[in-house]
C-alpha cells in the first residue's frame, strides 16, 4: 500500500493514477459535505468534480504544513458550495420550489445531516455544547454567513464570530491539532 504523503507529492507532479486513487478515497465524503450545503443530488455531482478539478490544478499550492490533505480539499468544496449557493442561477432556481424543500430544510435544522457523519464529524461536533453544535453546524455545514448565522440564532455579530474562534477552537482541541 502507499503511504499517503507519497500520493499527494504524485499528485502534485501531475501523476493521473494518483488523482484517481486520491478521488475514490475522497468523492464520497467531499460530496456528501456539498450535498449538504446544496441538497441537489445532479450539483453536487458537479461541484464535487469541480473540486477535484480545482485540486488538481492548483496542487501545488498545497502543504502539508499548514493542514491534511483531506482538510484542503474540504475547504475547497465547501467554497465551492457556498460560491454556488451565492450564484444567481441557483437563487432563481429556488425561486419556485416545491414545499418538500424546505421542508427538509426543517427537518434538519437541529441536527447534523448524516452525509455529514460519512466522514465522522458529526459526532466530533456533538461533543461540543449546543451553541457551538449550532453555530458550526449554520456556518460549514449548511453555509450560512456569519451575518446570516446572527439572524437565525438571534446574536449579535460580534458573539457569532467570537463564539466561532472559541468553538473551532474546542474542535482543534478534540482533534488534537
């Protein structure tokens, strides 16, 4: 088996067989972290192709010391989502939806979607308390801005975005980082 730092160093050099063991190891749990920003099976097909895309064209702007390969590739995908979810194209598609949409959207609202455990976040978050399970939940799993998080949640801006460090903080803490 190859060890992993030997498969990224390749995928930087551009090496095809690389890519692809690097995108079966990591497509499913990539996409399960979009679909649950952009809950459309078809986009998040896409956007997670984006990703690897993306990834693939700007590998060498990855290091291993500032943070995992996978953690990387996740922050792509959820700016990816985000971007997509800001587009014009998706806000006048949501323009005239069916009720089943939102209410999804309901039904999650108080918990982690389970394409999120996939990759076993879910129950690292919920060693959190509740206002940290929120707030993280809002901001990198459902890709709210910190503006859009102080509505829902009803807190100043100022408490979101100190709540956020101290929160991420905790989860840096959890994972021993």
């Amino acid at each position: 088996m190859i060890n992993q730092e030997l498969l990224i160093l390749q995928f930087q050099q551009k090496d095809v067989q690389a890519y692809e063991k690097l995108y079966n190891a990591y497509c499913k749990s990539i996409a399960g972290v979009i679909n649950t920003i952009v809950k459309n099976p078809e986009v998040t097909e896409e956007i997670t192709q984006d990703v690897f895309l993306k990834a693939w064209n700007n590998a060498a702007s990855y290091s291993p010391s500032k943070g995992r390969f996978f953690t990387w590739l996740l922050n792509i995908a959820r700016n990816a989502a985000i971007d997509h979810t800001r587009s014009k194209n998706f806000k006048q598609s949501k323009q005239n939806q069916t009720t089943d949409f939102f209410v999804d959207i309901l039904e999650t609202h108080d918990d982690l979607n389970s394409s999120t455990n996939a990759i076993g976040l879910k129950d690292i978050v919920y060693k959190l308390g509740e206002t940290c399970k929120s707030l993280i939940e809002l901001l990198y799993f459902r890709g709210f801005t910190q503006v859009e998080a102080s509505e829902e949640l009803n807190m100043p801006l100022g408490t979101i975005k100190t709540k956020n460090k101290i929160c991420v903080g905790q989860l840096r803490s959890i994972l021993g980082l």
